[in-house]
C-alpha cells in the first residue's frame, strides 16, 4: 500500500499515548483540538494538569499546555511548516478566555517526524538560530521562537526507550518489528492495547514484506503470532477488498470495452446485411425496369410501392 494512503496520525495519538504512559494520569489528552470556530485543527493537544516533569525525554520541554504537530513520512517539514505550527500556538495564547490567561511560558510545540528535516536544519544555520540536541533525536530550536520547541526525530530515537514511535516507519528492521511485538505482550490495561493495536496495524501495513517473513517464521513464538496475526488479518482484508474492487473496476471497464466491441461489429454485420438486401432489391427493380416492365407491375413483384420504385429507377438514371 501507498505509504499515502495509510492513516498515519491517528497511529501517532496511540504512540504519543503509550510513550507517555508513566505520567499520562498528569496529562489531557485532545486529538484534532480546534483552534477555534474555525477549521483549524491541532493533531495533538495536551495539557498538563500537574507541576511535576514528564519522565519521558521527549517531554521534558513539556509545559502546561502542550501542542503537537505530526509530519507522516512523505509529508514536509520546511521553515513554513515549522512556523506554521509556531502559528497555531500564537492562535491558542490568543483564544484565550481572558486577556492573557494563556501565557508564552507555559505553551510549548513539538513537531515529530521519521527522518531529520535536512533543508529545515539547514535554514537554522544560515539564519544563526541555535539548535541543541540534549539527546538521540531530539533537537530544541532556541531561536526564532516564541515557546519553547523541539523537533522529535523518530529515525534516530533510541528505538528500545521510544518503541512506539520509532514503529511508524515503513523502513522497519526486523529486530524492531520483533521488538514492538514483544513491548505489546507485556501490556495489561485495555486503553493500552488497543493503543498498541493502532500503531501495529500502521507498523503491518507500512513494512508488509516484513510482516509476511515473520508470519513464516517458525521461530516465532506463538504468543507473538497471536498478537500479529488478528492485525495482519484485518490488514489482509483491507488488501483483499481493495483488490476486489479494483478487479471490479477493470472487469466493468474491460466488460464495457467488450460490449462496444461486440457492438460495433454487430452493427457492422448488420449494416452490410442491410446493404446488400438494399443493393440487390434496387438491381432488381431496375432490371425489370429495363425488361419494359410498367412501374406498378415491378412494385407487385417486389412486394413495393409505386412511389419506392420510382425513386429507385431516377436515382439510378441520375448516376448514369
């Protein structure tokens, strides 16, 4: 499947979810929060309800209000993005429900995507704005900011202390589908599985071949396999029914150009049939004509009228 048409973002709130499962009692979770009346939308919302730090590294720059913008993996993310999202947070100081009850200091943005913006990065350093990287893969902007921000590189994060995040690549190695696996069979609560299960249908459809290897694997345990293979069913399905009406598709477009085929040669072999009963009945008609035969006694031996007969006959004159 397309990395396109995979539904990257609702996976990204489950892993978001699950990363921060050690304080998520201290967090408010909003997915798709409204900016306003308007259409504008933040992929993830958070707010902090607490004053204790999130443990978790890729909250440590949390504040009380939280937003976080997700890049899938053939999305951009360039200095407009980049402000874009600086934007929204300037949106949500700004709707505030009094003259500022939203402070700057307590907004922070994130921004998170599989590989490293390069040409962002880039743009960082001619412009002077200063970028530390505290640890793996993840990167504050301290400049050219008005709240604290960091950009999460999932691609270089520590894939065994950040294992749901690190699952959304369509780039998987094997070591890390196993790991994923693994992580879900450890996981108790019912909120926590069916996160994992969103981020491991995501991980199956994004890294089939992989998937399809492991599901041969005779070395997997079956613990493993019972996780993996309701996924990879529902995944399978998705793939089935897409085929389907593809098939579908072609056979009514293949069935329609068969049919006009079939029409046109139809319409052919009976236009000819036409044609020549046309041609024989007006050689006829004319050579009775010719054998002195009156207009009226031609139309009775041919079963025409009069009025046929002689339009016949003048038409034929007209081409000698």
């Amino acid at each position: 499947m397309d990395s396109k048409e995979i539904q990257w973002h609702p996976p990204y709130v489950a892993a978001m979810n699950l990363e921060l499962g050690e304080d998520r009692d201290k967090l408010v979770f909003i997915p798709e929060y409204t900016l306003n009346t308007g259409a504008l939308k933040i992929d993830l919302f958070m707010e902090h309800k607490g004053h204790s730090c999130v443990r978790n590294d890729i909250g440590k720059i949390f504040r009380r209000y939280n937003i976080v913008e997700f890049k899938s993996p053939d999305d951009m993310l360039g200095i407009d993005v980049f402000i874009k999202a600086q934007g929204y947070a300037c949106l949500f100081k700004a709707y505030g429900e009094k003259a500022d009850s939203r402070k700057m200091e307590e907004i922070s943005v994130s921004l998170i995507r599989w590989a490293r913006p390069d040409k962002l990065f880039e743009y960082f350093k001619e412009h002077r704005a200063k970028v530390e990287n505290p640890c793996k893969g993840i990167y504050y902007i301290r400049e050219m900011v008005l709240f604290p921000t960091q950009i999460i590189v999932t691609k270089e994060l520590d894939s065994e202390k950040h294992r749901w995040l690190c699952a959304l690549s369509g780039q998987l190695a094997e070591q890390d589908l196993r790991g994923l696996l693994t992580s879900i069979s450890c996981l108790e609560g019912k909120m926590e599985k069916e996160y994992a299960d969103s981020v491991l249908e995501v991980a199956l459809n994004a890294n089939r071949k992989l998937a399809e290897k492991l599901r041969r694997d005779d070395n997997m345990s079956k613990t493993l396999m019972e996780i993996m293979e309701p996924v990879l069913a529902e995944v399978k399905q998705e793939y089935m029914m897409e085929g389907l009406r593809e098939g579908m598709e072609k056979g009514m477009e293949k069935g329609m150009e068969k049919g006009m085929e079939k029409g046109m040669e139809k319409g052919m072999e009976k236009g000819m049939e036409k044609g020549m009963e046309k041609g024989r009945r007006e050689g006829m008609v004319y050579a009775y004509y010719e054998m002195n035969l009156t207009t009226n006694e031609i139309a009775q031996k041919l079963q025409l009228t009069e009025k046929e007969v002689l339009e016949i006959i003048q038409k034929k004159d007209g081409e000698l």
